[in-house]
C-alpha cells in the first residue's frame, strides 16, 4: 500500500461514507482501517485481505465485498 494513499485516506476519513480496502498484508491493511476507522469516529474502512495471484479467489472476494455493502 503507497504511504501517500494511506496519509490521505487517514486525512480524508471524515467525509466519506465507506472505503474497502484489498491488500495482501493483513496487518498494514488492519492498521490503515484502524487508523481510519479512528480518525472518522465510526466503522467506515473494512479490510479485505486478497492476494491478487489468487485468480480462483476472486469471485468469492466480490461477493464478500458486494455482501458488506
């Protein structure tokens, strides 16, 4: 994850309704939702941990995704 998007959606978080984040590395991806999270005073990052080699795993990720919307 880029320093720099992860600065500006900390930064940005109280205006927002929801952001979804995929990354392989759960615990930069849990902190970053953390942080978020924090900083906009509610649940509005969610974190999906995804390995984007993992073709096979796609399409139950999007259901994931399309489920918590």
């Amino acid at each position: 994850m880029h320093a720099d998007r992860a600065r500006l959606d900390r930064g940005d978080a109280r205006g927002l309704e929801r952001e979804l984040f995929v990354a392989r590395r759960a615990d930069a991806l849990n902190t970053l939702c953390d942080q978020i999270n924090t900083a906009a005073g509610r649940p509005l990052a969610r974190a999906y941990v995804h390995d984007v080699t993992d073709t096979a795993a796609i399409g139950p990720l999007f259901e994931n995704i399309l489920r918590d919307l």
